[in-house]
C-alpha cells in the first residue's frame, strides 16, 4: 500500500464521519490529532458496514457487501485497496498492530440486521450492542493506549452498549418506517405489545412503556460507566467520550408530548461540544 493511498483514504474517512457521524466527529476533536484519522477509519468502516445492509433490500445483496469487508479484511489488497475506507482502515490495522477479530465481530453483528426480526430478548440486544458499538470504541482505545489492545475493556462495553440503545431510540422513526424493530421480543411480551403494534405508527402506553425500559437499561450501563473508567488506562479512556451524549438525548425523550415515531431527539452542536468538554475534563 503507498502512503498516498492511505492518507487519501484517512482524509475520505474523516469527512464521511464528519457528515454521517457527527457525534463520533465531534468525540474525536478530544482525543490527540496523530490518533484521529486511525480513529475515523474505524468509524467510517462502522458506518459502511451498517449502510451494506440499510440500504438494500434483498438479503442477499447485503450479504454479498458483508462479505466483500470479510474478503477486504483478509486480504488486504487488491479490490481493497481502491475503496478508500478499506484502504484507510488496513492502514490503520497495520499501523497500530490492531486485531482483526472484532472487526469481524461487527460485520456477523450487522448480518442480524438484514432479519426483520427483533431481537429475542435483553441479552440478544445487548449483544447486538456490544458488538456493533463497543468494538469501534474497544479499537480507539487500543489505538490510544496500546496496553488495551487484547483485552475489552469494561468502561468501552458499558459506553458502547448505553450509545448503541440510545442511538436505537432516537433512530426509531427511522427503523420503524422500514419494518425494523430493535425493542426485544420479552419487553414487547411483558407490557402485552405485538411486534406489529410496535411498528404501527400509534404511541401506544404500552410501547411507551417498553421503550421507557430500554432507556432504564442504558441508564443502568452509564452508571457503571464512572467505575469502569477508573480501571481504564487514563490515555484510553477519551475513547468512550461518545457515551457523555447519552443522558441529555434520554432526557429528551422523557419530555411531555414525546412520541416514538415522530420526534426528532437533536442538540445543537455547540451544547454537544459542551457536554464533550465537560466528560474530557472529568474522565482525565
């Protein structure tokens, strides 16, 4: 791989995660600017792993693209090398010494999104999170502090999976309008809601109710977060500045009026930023 190839890549990277991540974006302005286009790289490879499967409609096809990355990331030349995004992050693998492993954790993660299905239980959306959100953060930290590199850490699996949930939530009108539901067979069971009823359109109490569960998991994985970053290499921890965005996006959703399928959950950029500087203060 020349050098030119890479670093046009790092830059493709950095303005798609610019455009389409912009809370990821704004997280990396805190960590040190050598780290930050390895950092876009894993999150742009997050973002297209997710759009193989978003944006087609015969499972099949997404399955194809899925397979493409496992092909990218085991090779690592070839068709690779002219995606930018691949490019970049086989730069950044090698780099930074990185395991492959968890990148293909997130791409088998995103295959259960092409299943209409939602998720079986807690556990399974857990899982669900874990994979397809800690990983990104699990390999930041690793590119932070290398002392991370083999282990998982527990502050970057709460962060993860607390973000994950959140962004599901604020993503539900989203999802709902394509036939996708992430609210999980047993919390849809326990307040006698149908996946279909979910989907519906109507705020049901009973949705509101399950959703209401959904944002009390994510609380209880933030409030194992300040202890699980005191364990966490000081270097390292910036990786999981994401999940500071949590609480006032949760919060958000608990105001008078709100309604799944048709409330917008934003912030201005600069109370983001805020929040962001705040956390790096603190998690110093």
């Amino acid at each position: 791989m020349s050098a030119p190839a890479a670093d046009d890549g790092f830059a493709w990277c950095g303005e798609l995660v610019r455009r389409e991540d912009p809370d990821r974006w704004l997280a990396c302005l805190f960590i040190p600017a050598p780290a930050r286009p390895a950092v876009h790289a894993i999150y742009a490879f997050n973002l297209e792993i997710a759009r193989a499967v978003a944006q087609v409609r015969e499972p099949t096809l997404g399955l194809m693209r899925l397979q493409w990355w496992r092909d990218a990331l085991a090779a690592g030349d070839g068709a690779a090398q002219a995606n930018p995004v691949a490019a970049a992050l086989l730069a950044a693998v090698a780099r930074f010494d990185l395991p492959r492993e968890p990148l293909v954790e997130l791409i088998e993660a995103r295959e259960s999104d092409l299943d209409e299905a939602p998720p079986a239980d807690v556990a399974a959306l857990e899982a669900y999170a874990n994979a397809t959100s800690s990983v990104p953060m699990r390999l930041a930290a690793a590119i932070l502090a290398p002392q991370t590199r083999a282990i998982e850490p527990a502050a970057t699996r709460h962060a993860g999976v607390a973000y994950a949930l959140v962004g599901l939530l604020r993503a539900y009108p989203w999802s709902a309008a394509r036939g996708r539901l992430h609210v999980p067979r047993d919390l849809l069971a326990a307040h006698g809601i149908s996946a279909q009823e979910a989907l519906s359109g109507r705020a049901a109490p009973a949705l509101l109710a399950a959703l209401a569960d959904m944002r009390a998991l994510a609380r209880s994985h933030l409030a194992a977060l300040p202890g699980a970053l005191e364990a966490m290499p000081p270097g390292a921890r910036p990786a999981c500045l994401p999940a500071s965005l949590c609480e006032p996006y949760l919060r958000l959703m608990e105001r008078r009026g709100y309604d799944p399928f048709t409330s917008r959950v934003e912030r201005p950029q600069w109370r983001r930023q805020w929040t962001l500087l705040r956390a790096a203060r603190r998690w110093r």
